[in-house]
C-alpha cells in the first residue's frame, strides 16, 4: 500500500510478525467501514484512550502502554476470530495526519490475537518527545463468505424439473 510519514510493515505486530501491507497515514478519522483495495472491512471493536492516556481494555480489545510513553506499547483481542481470514489494525493519532492501517493475512484464529503498536509519524500534535499521542486502536475484520453462484442452482433445478415433467408424460 501507500506509505507516507514514516509509517512501516514493522509499525504493528500480530505474534511477532510483521505487517503484510500497511496504508497512510490518512487526514480526519477513520470509519466504521474501511475500503481497502476492493475490499470493505468492517469495524469489530474500538479502544479509546482516555483523556489521562492510560491504557485498558473494551470489550475483547485491550491496549497498553510502555511506561509513560504514549505513542508505543501492546494489544490483545481475544474475541471470536473463527470466521475471519485477515484483520486489520488502525492507530489514529492525531489529526494531521490521522490514522493509519495495517493489514494481517493468513491469521491463526485458534489462538488470541496479540502484538505491538507504535505511531510512527510525528505531525504537528499534541504528544510527548515529538510523537503523536494515540487516541484510539481499532481492530477490523474481512470475514471469508462462501456464497453458491444462483446461476448453477438454478439450472440444477430446471434440469430437475424438466425431468419430472418428461417422467409424467
């Protein structure tokens, strides 16, 4: 993906590995629904950082920090991951630039998703030591549907009924 401010694959780990794709760091705030590429990506769950900057969890997503340092630390989610077949983490940091996405493919959805976080870029903000201030970490998922194609099944079953027809007469 596109990659500016200093944001790198390395910026957020899921068990000690890498990023596969990383995107921004983009303006404003992230949505519910993220269009990556072609594909729509749908917000699970959101930590926000409260106004102290401490670390905690909502939900099956906790964030915490390295110390007093606010712009690095670690995530876990331990929420049903069954059903996914990547995810994505987003770091919003601050308005100018925003946010920022990583992508994880190929996830081990027997076991708890955890890694670490750090905010790369260093806009003019409000944070400590020159780095931006995390104010929230969201995790999204891409969830792997298998969907019948109605053409087949609907020449299956006039197939079926031409059948019965022709066994009538």
């Amino acid at each position: 993906g596109t990659q500016m401010y200093g944001i790198d694959f390395t910026d957020v780990t899921y068990q000690s590995n890498n990023a596969n794709n990383c995107y921004g760091a983009f303006e404003g705030n992230n949505d519910q629904l993220l269009q990556v590429g072609n594909d729509i990506w749908n917000e699970v769950v959101t930590y926000n950082v409260p106004s102290d900057g401490v670390g905690g969890s909502t939900g099956d997503l906790s964030v915490s920090f390295n110390g007093n340092e606010n712009h690095l630390g670690q995530w876990s989610y331990t929420g049903d991951t069954s059903l996914w077949d990547s995810f994505l983490i987003v770091l919003k940091a601050s308005n100018s630039p925003g946010w920022a996405v990583y992508q994880f493919d190929s996830i081990n959805s027997s076991n708890a998703l955890n890694g670490i976080w750090y905010v790369a870029w260093s806009p003019n903000n409000n944070g400590r030591d020159g780095k931006a201030t995390l104010s929230h970490l969201a995790i999204y998922s891409k969830q792997s549907v298998n969907v019948s194609e109605p053409a087949p099944l609907a020449l299956l079953a006039i197939g079926l009924l031409a059948l019965t027809i022709r066994r009538k007469k």
